[in-house]
C-alpha cells in the first residue's frame, strides 16, 4: 500500500508536530479536571496522525489545544507543544494568531457551519488568502479558483461566487478545506471531518485528505472516532483513553496486533463484514469520569488482565512490538510482565 | 451563478445587480406577493411617510407661515361639513392654520424621531449585544445587569427621567430649541435592551459555530471576527425589531408630547397637535384631535403590520 512509503515519525525528517508531556486542565470551582494527561506524540512531515477513542477521550481537546483554541476555564497547565521544532504553547497571543493561521489549518466535523452564509466562497478564501500571504486581489481570487479546483469542485471559475447553501454538504466540506489549505499550513488538523457526510462523500474527501500529505507533504491530525476512516486514512494511529495516549503506532500493527487491553477490546467491538455479528466484543464498564480517575492505570477497572501494580502505579509508554503502549503488561525491563 | 469568463473582480455595479436579481427571487418577495394585508400596509406605510417627507413640496399650507396664517379662518371644520372652506380640506385649528398641512408637517417630525430614535437603540443595543455576548466574562455580566435593571422601569418613564434630567441641565430658556435632540435621545436610550438581548444571544449562537472557529484559527482579529463575520449574521431578528420598534419609538414620542414634556407647539409632532387639540374635542372641534389620531393610527398600524410580518417571513420555524 502506498502509505507504507510515508516516512514515519522514527525516520531522520524532523517532526512537524511533536507534543510532549502536555497536561490540559479545566479549573472550575469544584476543583481542578485534568482532561489530558501527560499526552505525547509526533507528527512527521507528510504523515497523518489518526486519533481515536470513545466520547469525551481528549480527542478534540488535543486538537484544540495545538490550534490555541482552548475555551476558558481550560488552559494548558505543562508540557510543550513545538511546530516545526519551534514552541508555540506559549507564545504571546498575537504572534500566536499569526502562526496558526498560516502554519496550522482546521477542518471541523460539520460543513454547515463552517462557512459563513452570508459570504460568497470565494470571499471567504480571498479574505483568508489576503490574511496571510501579500497578493493583490486578482492574485487572491486566482489562487483561491486554484484551491478549489485542487480540492475537486468542478467549473471553480463559475462556482466562486456562489453561497455556501448553494453547495452540497460534501462540496461544502471541500470548501472547508480548501480554506484550510489557503496559507500552504504544514499542519492540517480535522476534526471529525468526514462525521457528518455519508459514506460515499466520506470516501472521497478522505482520499482528497490524503493527497494533501502525499502532495504538499502537509502532516495531518485526523481526529476521529471510526476505525474504519483510521484504516483508510492514517499512517499512524494514537489511540486515547481517559485524556492519555494508551497506544501508538503504525495502523496496521495497531489494527492486527494491538498490545493494549484497550485497543484489543476496541477493535474486536469493530464489526468486520462476513463475520458473524454476535462475535462483536464489548468492553464491560465506561470510561471513567474527569473527576473519578482510578490511580496508576486509567483503564484498570475495566482491563481484564489487571495487575497488582496496575491499581497503584501509572504505566508511561513502552515498546511493544513496532508500537508503543501504556500497559505493564509490555514492561520486560522489570520482568513483571504477565 | 454568473456566466462562465466573467471579469474576475467584480465591480460594485455587477454586485447590486446580482443582489437585484437575486432580491427578485427571494423568498421575502414572494411572501409578501401573497399577503393581501402586508400589501395594504406597505401601501399605507408608504404613502403615509412619502407625504410626511415631502410635506413642504405638498402641503397646501405653510402652518410655520405667521403671515399666511389668519385668526379669520380660526375653527373651522372640515370642507365637507357645513361653514367648512375648500380651501382648508381637514379644517383649521384655534390659530387658523390648515390642520391637513399641520398634520403633514407633524407626521414628518413624528417619523424623523421615530427613526432617529431608532437609529440611536439600534447603533447603542447592537453594540452593547455584540461585546457581551462576544467578549463574555464580566463585561457580559455588567452590560446585562444594566439591561436588566433598565427592564425593570416602563421605557416611558425612563424617557421622562432622561427627559426631565436633560432639559435641567440645559438652560431653562433654550430647552426648546434642543427639544428635537432630547426627545430622540430619551426614547432611544430607553429602547436599547430589546435589540441588545437579542444581538447577544445571536452573537452567542454564532461565536460557537465553527466558521467562526475556523476565522479565529486563520488568525483573523476579534474585530474583524465581529464586524464581518458574526454581526451580519444577527441583522436578521435586528431589522424585525427595529421595525417594530420604529411603531413603538412614534408611539412614545406621541406620549411624551401628549404629556406636555415632548415638543413644543411651535414645532408641533402628532402627539402634539393630539393634546392640543384634545381640550377642544367637547367644545365640538373634533376635526382638530380626530385627524391627527387617525394619522398615528394608520401609520403605527401599518408599520407594526409590516414588522409583523417580516418576523414571519424571516422566521425558518414559520415558513
């Protein structure tokens, strides 16, 4: 497959993204929330970072958090977040704007909302392109019929004058992109972004996702909960539970030989057409509540190989096979391992 | 859509033909096509504030003229009705001036404060939803408690505070000549809450959707964010209020000069030539009270049907 060609986040090109240790908390009268803990990864040029996990995992919240876009009473309260190998987690608030705005674009799982209705989207694009790079009208408007074209709208020429409620919720997702992809970012991050589409649109504006690394060399975050969009899509999968990374690695070790608990039980709850429906595995149990995390091991209560020090000491990520995984179960250095 | 090869930049002749043509389609046109009523008014409305505007090209009368003005024809009714003169349709009131010009005149100054009045809710409103519902936080939290408090007096007797409290500080003798800009402030000032709730909320929707997120990332400012991007999305439920308001606004103004603390007979508003001429309705002048009243009937009638229907036809749940 072509994807197995994409250079990995262990290869010499230095990563687009790398976050380390970051911690996210919400502080609010009724005490602190930390929604991400200790959360690290890297994206390397070209590569796309796909991120699962169950509602409320920190999925968005990491994206929010690389893109600045944390709401209050959440902030950022440890760890770096470096673009490019330059931080950006704490730079002053203007220079903030300037950076994501050309070097980091956003896709939001709902096309509807995306675009302003009030505007053509033409003038939307021309207005992002004129943000950041020094074009004159003309060139703006020719460049912005350029990214249409690139992200499949058919006649751009007649089309850039249209209102978004003229287009079809994938051409409108299209347009989204397009308008992530104004200022040439290095990093794109999609949030959900093929959630609210059907599954044929689905197909294509992933393949139109994937053409941006293999193309431009745009490193992606793709936030999202479907396997089956991860499967497609990703090189790289990091897999999140209770605002920690449990597992990472490349997708299809983690799909055919996942190490954590939490990534076995996840993908046997993945149906697989010719399989018979009542083999689907559920994982007993939800996740935790922010308030009500267990000590060592978010996963313990509902891990079916828990240990004794899984109750009281948190694991970190370890090797395990071509991946890396939060569980002591991949701990040989110790020789506790099961 | 434009034909294939147009020019690229399209001049702002281009711009408002393509609003035209698509004005032509719309469905606000086709609503009101089909509303018998809604026309009616328009009519009304329309043919009321043309004629207000353009009293001094139509009205057969100067009634400012002293010289034209004679107490000779003081009182006299109506041309249809016996001892009435043709010359004065509607009648003359105690000083001899034609009551249908009077009311021409006095309808222009009641729309000029209605609109003005307005104007000045609409701009102080706006603003004041905008910031609290965009910037959140404590200035939310002082602006709304204003409103609030502002709620809680009838907006008539904010406009007879603010009214009492500006002419007190301007000098006793000239408070005429200031009366205009008094009466429009107080009954704007007193009307502000509505629009600013209403833009707060909206401003509250739109800053949670994600263009507005996507803006934010692209690293557009705040103030852009607001001017171009959340405060057209509000204008919608803004134009219905501000036509609503805009009955509401000539109402108050013909209050407070019914009251006596509007305006002066020298520079007379319907309400006005209604007080004036109310102390004469039993001595059998009806002519001089009736007219005016069924000038501000038909006008607030007609413009509170309009906004009536225009939050209908821009209401999604409705159509």
């Amino acid at each position: 497959m072509q994807r197995d060609q994409q250079p990995r986040s262990d290869a010499a090109a230095p990563p687009i993204l790398e976050v380390r240790n970051l911690v996210v908390a919400f502080h609010g009268l009724a005490g602190t929330l930390r929604a991400l803990d200790d959360v690290s990864f890297s994206i390397a040029p070209g590569e796309i970072l796909g991120v699962v996990g169950e509602s409320g995992a920190g999925k968005s919240l990491t994206g929010a958090a690389v893109i600045g876009l944390l709401e209050r009473p959440g902030r950022i309260d440890g760890g770096e977040i470096l673009l490019a190998g330059r931080r950006i987690d704490n730079l002053p608030h203007a220079q903030m704007r300037k950076v994501r705005g050309r070097e980091i674009g956003a896709i939001f799982q709902d096309p509807l909302t995306s675009l302003n209705p009030l505007l053509t989207v033409g003038e939307q694009l021309t207005e992002t392109i004129a943000t950041h790079l020094a074009l004159s009208a003309k060139a703006a408007r020719a460049r912005a019929v350029e990214l249409l074209a690139e992200v499949g709208i058919p006649a751009p020429a007649n089309r850039i004058d249209d209102y978004p409620h003229h287009f079809s919720g994938g051409m409108r997702q299209r347009v989204v992109i397009a308008l992530a992809l104004c200022a040439n970012p290095k990093l794109v991050i999609a949030d959900e972004p093929t959630t609210a589409l059907d599954v044929s649109v689905q197909a294509q504006i992933l393949e139109l996702i994937r053409r941006l690394g293999r193309e431009h060399g745009t490193a992606v975050m793709l936030i999202t909960h479907d396997m089956g969009v991860i499967a497609e899509t990703a090189d790289r999968v990091a897999v999140m539970y209770a605002g920690r990374v449990a597992e990472i690695g490349p997708t299809r070790e983690i799909i055919e030989t996942p190490h954590h608990p939490y990534t076995v039980g996840l993908m046997g709850s993945v149906p697989v057409i010719g399989e018979d429906a009542e083999d689907l595995v559920q994982i007993d149990g939800s996740m935790p509540r922010l308030n009500a995390i267990p000590p060592g091991c978010a996963f313990n209560p509902r891990c079916g190989e828990v240990m004794g020090r899984c109750l009281s000491q948190r694991p970190g990520l370890m090797p395990a096979g071509r991946s890396q995984a939060a569980c002591w179960l991949m701990d040989t250095v110790t020789g506790d391992a099961a | 859509m434009s034909a294939p090869d147009v020019d690229t930049t399209r001049g702002f002749l281009g711009r408002t033909r393509d609003i035209f043509a698509r004005m032509g389609r719309h469905d606000l046109w086709l609503s009101f096509r089909s509303k018998p009523v809604v026309i009616v008014a328009a009519i009304v409305a329309g043919v009321l504030i043309l004629s207000a505007l353009a009293a001094p090209l139509i009205a057969p009368h100067d009634p400012y003229d002293m010289a034209s003005v004679s107490l000779l024809y003081a009182e006299l009714p109506p041309a249809w009705v016996d001892g009435g003169d043709p010359a004065f349709p509607l009648g003359t009131d105690l000083q001899g001036r034609d009551m249908l010009s009077t009311i021409l005149y006095g309808s222009r100054t009641s729309i000029l404060v209605g609109a003005a009045a307005v104007a000045l809710s609409l701009v102080l409103g706006v603003a004041a939803g905008l910031v609290a519902g965009y910037g959140g936080g404590v200035v939310d939290s002082v602006l709304m408690r204003i409103a609030d408090i502002q709620l809680t007096f009838p907006a008539i007797l904010i406009a007879l505070l603010f009214d009492g409290v500006v002419s007190a500080i301007f000098s006793h003798g000239s408070s005429d000549q200031y009366a205009l800009l008094v009466i429009i402030l107080a009954i704007g000032v007193s009307n502000w809450v509505l629009f600013a709730r209403v833009v707060r909320s909206s401003t509250l929707v739109e800053k949670g959707k994600d263009y507005v997120k996507a803006a934010r990332v692209t690293g557009v400012s705040s103030l852009a964010i607001l001017l171009k991007h959340i405060l057209p999305n509000t204008l919608g439920p803004v134009l219905v209020i501000a036509t609503i308001n805009l009955a509401l606004a000539i109402l108050g103004e013909a209050t407070l000069s019914f009251l006596g603390v509007g305006l002066p007979p020298t520079q007379p508003s319907l309400g006005t030539l209604i007080r004036i001429g109310n102390e004469y309705l039993f001595s059998g002048a009806w002519w001089m009270t009736i007219f005016p009243g069924v000038t501000l009937i038909l006008l607030v009638l007609s413009v509170n049907l309009l906004g009536d229907w225009l939050r209908d036809a821009l209401n999604p749940k409705l159509r």
